[in-house]
C-alpha cells in the first residue's frame, strides 16, 4: 500500500500560514494504489532530495477535494487512471497547462493533453481474454465481432459506470460514429452472459469458472494474477489467453494512467520535475515489470508477461477525444440498457 499522508496535516499548514518548503517538497493526491509507485517515489526523493507527500483517495473524492480546497489546496500532483478523469479534472479548471520539453519527448502526443494540461504515465490495453479449453483465438477478431450470434450468453464485462468501459465506448464512437458505436453496445448486451457486476479480477476468474467464455478487461489484471501471492490465482490466469482486438484495422484500444500539475501547485517546479521523472526510463521500466502496464515512452522494452502476450498494434486514437465523448458514452450505455 502507498503511505498515507493525512489532509488534516496538510491543511495545518495551510491553515497557520506555513506553506510547504517549495525547494524539498512535492505533495501528490493519487489514484493508483501500487507498491511500485510508493518505490518510485522514494527513488525519487534519493535522487533530487525533493520530498514526496502523498493523499490517496479515489479519484472523484480527489476531485471533489480539490474542488472544496481551491486556492488554499496544498497538492501538487494529481495521478490518476483514465483519459476521461484526466479530462474532467482539465474542464473542472483544477489542472494548469505545463510546457516541458522532456514530457513531449517522453511522452507521444496522443497519450498527452494537446494543452500540456495532463501527461500519461502508463498505458492498458483494453483485451478480450478467453478461456484457452473453450475458445480458440483464431475465433476472435474485433471487437465489433462480439456482437455477432455466436457469442450469444458468453460475454463478461463490468458495469457501464466504470471508467474503462465509458472511455472505451468512446474510443467506439470516435471510430464509428454514434450510431454505430450504439449498435455495438447493444450488440454486446444482448450476448452478456450474466448481468455486468464486479471489477476486471472478478471478469477473468468468472471465465475461469466457467460463467462466461471471453470477457473485455484491461490487460494488467491478469499480470497481476500470474503473479499473485495465491497458488491457485496463478493457476487460474493460466487458463485465460490475451487476445488484442483489431490489429487489422485501427488496433487495440488502450487507456492511459497520468499526472497533471493542480491548478493552484505551491511547488510547481518540483511537480514537473517528479512528471518527469515518472515518465523517465527507469521509472518506465518499474511500471512495466512490476505492475505489467506498458510503458508510454517508445524506447522501453517489455517486461515480463507483457513481452510474453507479444507485439500488438495499440489505437493511436489521440485520447483527449476520450473525454470529449464521455458523456455521449453513458447516454448510449442508458439507453441500451448496459447496467
């Protein structure tokens, strides 16, 4: 678990007057939830002397206190998963633009806000994984293909109020078009092998078990089963075969985790230099081998079970489209009744 800083010390602070030290200290409100950051961080501190304090919290609490906060906000950095927060922390005003030349060379233009608002750290690709006993791969092929008869009662998928699931219709509907990208939710609904619950661990288990046969979930998730502590969680992700979607047309969606410096950062330098820093090659690479995302730098090799599912052609889809299009997302997702 990451070291948890209490708000309560840093509005003190605030509160007496006595802003944070801006040359020893960076103060994060994060999402993610990885020992790998927590190391990050310290690998950090080692190298630039630089402090790093974390809050971590979901991300809407993260936005609603920095809402709440305002001018007097102590943050820095916020981190989060997905494309979509990213942009909804942008529109909320609670972002500043950066203009660093390191991020734009670490970072490539589509997996970064057009405005330097946002920076991805890591990226997910958003798979079909399947039961190796029940489906062959040679089966598989897009995923508009899901909505076809065969896989009538053999899908599995979380709710429609997650973030992956909203952004990944999104990147459907910047492909296809609104209709279309409606015809393939429906489609997809109507081959649901049970009604959508639980988070992507509970999708892959339940193709284990037999409940569904392919399920859409982002790709670390079973990284992180083949390596759990438990004997037969392992076993289990043994079963489950990665397959990317559309490498013969626009590729294999993906999503990003990422940073941007708070619109009010007391420590502004030391925000952007701890971005940089995470979007460096050593971090890049403790991203990959120890929480199996991609990196997002071009320049680092795969690790581990990600060199092991192979090469894939990602969607280079420029995912500030992804929260542009958010909210057509969950209209759709209302009115095809995806749960």
């Amino acid at each position: 678990m990451l070291r948890q800083t209490t708000l309560v010390g840093l509005l003190a602070a605030v509160a007496a007057g006595c802003a944070p030290d801006a040359g020893d200290v960076v103060n994060v409100y994060s999402h993610r939830h990885y020992d790998t950051d927590d190391e990050l961080f310290d690998r950090f501190t080692e190298e630039t002397g630089i402090r790093v304090r974390v809050v971590s919290a979901s991300a809407d609490e993260l936005i609603t206190r920095l809402e709440r906060e305002g001018t007097r906000s102590p943050a820095d950095v916020l981190i989060t998963v997905d494309a979509g927060r990213l942009h909804r922390a942008k529109t909320r005003d609670l972002l500043q633009p950066v203009e660093s030349p390191v991020l734009n060379e670490n970072v490539p233009p589509h997996l970064r806000d057009p405005e330097g608002y946002w920076y991805g750290l890591t990226m997910r690709a958003r798979i079909i994984a399947y039961h190796r006993d029940r489906v062959s791969p040679e089966e598989l092929s897009t995923y508009e293909a899901l909505t076809e008869p065969e896989w009538e009662g053999r899908i599995l998928v979380r709710s429609s109020e997650n973030i992956y699931n909203v952004s990944h219709l999104a990147s459907m509907i910047a492909a296809l078009g609104e209709e279309e990208a409606e015809e393939w939710a429906s489609g997809v609904v109507a081959n649901f092998a049970r009604s959508p619950q639980g988070n992507d661990t509970d999708q892959i288990r339940d193709v284990a078990a037999g409940v569904g046969d392919v399920a859409l979930v982002n790709s670390y998730y079973i990284g992180r089963l083949l390596h759990h502590e438990e004997a037969a969680s392992r076993e289990l992700a043994r079963d489950i075969g990665v397959f990317f979607p559309n490498q013969d047309g626009r590729g294999a969606h993906v999503n990003v985790s990422g940073a941007g410096v708070t619109a009010h950062a007391p420590n502004r330098n030391n925000a952007i230099r701890l971005l940089e820093f995470l979007t460096g090659p050593e971090a890049q690479e403790a991203f990959a081998e120890a929480n199996y995302e991609y990196p997002v730098r071009e320049d680092v090799a795969w690790a581990g079970p990600l060199a092991d599912w192979g090469e894939f052609r990602p969607d280079s889809l420029d995912l500030a489209q992804l929260g542009e299009l958010n909210n057509e997302a969950v209209r759709i997702f209302d009115r095809v009744g995806w749960r």
